[in-house]
C-alpha cells in the first residue's frame, strides 16, 4: 500500500495559548523550531549575512613578538565586500596557530562597540566551495535546504556540522516540503552507525518518517523498531527523534508499541529517560502531525497519569491538549502516593482552573475547602511564573 508523505499542520485550538502561558514555568512543553536537534552554532549563511567583509585568504607571515600573536594575510578571494581586495594583504590579531601557507575563511564584521570582530576557520578548497555557494538566508527555505541536504554527514566536520545546523534551525513544514532530498538509504545508515553522533540521530529518525517512497517506509520502519526495542543501559540522546519518526510511519500500531514499552510499563523494569523521550515524541506528533486522532493520543498520554514520577507533566499536557475529559483522573492525582506534591498540586489545580466545565469548577472549589493552604500556594505560584490564570469562575 502507499503511504503518503505526512502532513504538518500545527494544532491551535482556542485557549491552548492562554493554557501554555499557564502551565509552562515548572513543566516545559514548547517545542523549539527543532524539538531532536541539539544546540548549534550559528551557521556560516548566518555570520556572512552579518559580516562586512569576507574572504579566502592565505597566511603570509606570523607574528613572533612576545605581546598578542598576529598573522598577515594575502585575500585570495572575495565572498563580500571588496576592502581590502583580492591580493591585497591584512593583519589579523589572535587568528589562531596557523602555518604559513594555511588557508582561512576570514569574515569580519562591526562589534557594535567601535571594535572589529574576526572570525576565522581553515578551510581546504572544497571546504571553501561549499561556503561560496551557500545560499543568502534571504533565498527561499526550501532552495537552501536542498543545497544543505547533500552536505549531511560529510567527510569534512565542519561542513557536516555547518549542514546540520541550517536544517536543525528550519520549523517543520519546511523540512517536510524537502523530503525528498533526503537519500533514505543513507539516513538509515547513519542511524545505525555508532560513529555518528547520537544527538543528531533523533533528527534523522525524524526524517526517516518523512519517507514517501513504500519500500523506503518500509525498512525505515524496520529499522526505526530494531533501534527502539534494543535494550540500552544508558542515556539515549535522540531516542525520543526516533520515537517520532516510528510514529510518523506505523501510526496507531507504532503508537500500541510505545506505550507498552515505554507508558504503561512496569516502573521497576522501565528507564525513566526512555519514558521522557516518548512524552516528547507525544508532544511532536499531537502537535505538528495528523494520522493518529487526538483521542487515541490522549489515551496513552493518560497511561502516565498512574506513574506519580510523570504525572504532573502528563496533567500540564493534557491540560494544553484540552483533554477535559480526563477529569477524573487528573484529580485522582492529588493525593497519589509517591507523586511531587508541590509539583502534583500545581498541575492539577492549573488544568482545574483551565478547565471550563462546571464539573471542573465543582472539584476546585471542593479542593480550595479541604486544602486552602496547598490550593493557595499552587494558585500564587501559578499567578507569579505562570503568566496569569484563566479568568476565576463566580464562586
């Protein structure tokens, strides 16, 4: 059967805003433009686009004086600007421990203070190739990342990592609308290949759910399964990028496998870290992608609310989702053993105040008569770092 390549689409319902700002001090939710990704640097478009000047050069001479190290430097070519032009030469100071002969990407750009700030990087001709046809982040997204794509994983670290970064900055929809850049084969490969690092992984297992083509679906699922079902002793980064793209692929039926290793899982036996992972695999599909109905998505998030450790993230979740239904059980969660207390009674009393149900209001109310001083303290602190409450019901 074929299977189409999903579609993102970002959920708003009305009040989810109101909930976020609410609920997210003490459990954070947001997803940033690249929820698998690690932090990078800036990329190389991004320090040319704010530089006056950048070149090719080539170190002519080093400084051996005592006092701070310099290198004369011949431009060889222009990227930007024209001062000083190509054979002209420039003073770089603290540029590195270059030989003479190296040749360095050197940009230069306005501190904002009056001084001159240089960044400088060796680079070998192809190194310098690929920085001369970066495309201007004012192209279209979808030209750059396609330019990018072949550039992941590359036998140069630096351009792997420069790569990385520009798809690790881009939001969903425009990842999605470059699939096919994408050489599945490949990604499978560096999945399974433990040189690659770990915490690029949960972005190219995202991708990997991006396929289109039903043989590539296909054994990117299987591969998708085998990493998820290993037996791991240790903190897996980007386990929960994996966890994504299985979802992205075998939908309700990968969902079915998610929460019976890693939901509803028996505590003693289960990794907490695997289970945070999953939760954030939850958050990435409710959020971005169709396929699986909320509802069923609600089901497993509500696995969590009779694990005390989980259960004040699992509330604030379903409380931005609008799982009122979960009424019930979010309650039963104020007085469950082994649960965070001040963490528990934040959750529950802020998806109680957001709920707008008369049932919900009836159970506050009870709550703030038989715990005044713990339903104060939750609300003050909720008023202070939650960015405001929903607007009290008439008592």
């Amino acid at each position: 059967m074929h299977h189409s390549a999903p579609t993102w689409r970002r959920r708003l319902r009305g009040g989810v805003v109101a909930v976020a700002a609410l609920l997210l001090t003490f459990v954070a939710t947001a997803l940033r433009a690249c929820p698998f990704c690690p932090a990078v640097e800036p990329t190389f478009a991004d320090q040319r686009a704010v530089a006056d000047w950048a070149a090719l050069v080539e170190v002519v001479a080093r400084s051996d004086s005592a006092g701070p190290k310099g290198e004369t430097v011949r431009v060889r070519q222009l990227l930007k600007g024209d001062d000083p032009p190509v054979g002209g030469t420039l003073e770089i100071d603290d540029a590195g421990e270059h030989p003479v002969g190296a040749l360095l990407l050197v940009l230069r750009a306005d501190g904002g203070d009056g001084a001159v700030r240089w960044t400088t990087r060796t680079v070998d001709e192809l190194g310098y190739a690929y920085c001369f046809r970066t495309p201007s982040p004012r192209e279209p997204m979808a030209k750059r990342l396609r330019y990018f794509a072949p550039y992941l994983e590359h036998r140069d670290p630096a351009i792997a990592a420069d790569a990385f970064a520009e798809f690790a900055a881009a939001d969903y929809d425009q990842v999605a609308a470059v699939a096919d850049a994408f050489d599945m084969a490949r990604v499978r490969q560096w999945i399974a290949d433990p040189k690659v690092s770990p915490r690029r992984k949960g972005f190219y297992g995202m991708v990997l759910g991006l396929a289109d083509d039903a043989a590539d679906r296909a054994a990117n699922a299987r591969l998708l399964k085998k990493q998820i079902t290993a037996d791991e002793d240790d903190f897996r980064a980007g386990f929960d990028g994996l966890l994504a793209g299985y979802l992205l692929l075998e939908g309700e039926a990968g969902l079915d496998l998610v929460d019976a290793r890693f939901l509803r899982a028996d505590p003693a036996k289960s990794r907490p870290g695997d289970t945070r992972h999953a939760m954030s695999a939850l958050r990435f599909y409710q959020e971005f992608c169709d396929g699986i109905p909320e509802a069923r998505l609600e089901q497993s998030l509500r696995l969590l609310l009779a694990r005390p450790e989980f259960a004040a993230a699992a509330i604030v979740d379903l409380a931005r989702w609008q799982d009122w239904g979960a009424l019930d059980q979010v309650v039963g969660c104020w007085d469950a053993p082994g649960a965070d207390e001040p963490a528990t009674s934040r959750a529950v009393v802020g998806y109680l105040s957001a709920n707008p149900t008369a049932e919900a209001a009836a159970e506050l109310a009870r709550l703030r008569g038989e715990f005044p001083d713990r339903v104060a303290a939750a609300e003050s602190f909720l008023e202070l770092f939650g960015g405001g409450l929903p607007r009290r019901r008439a008592e």
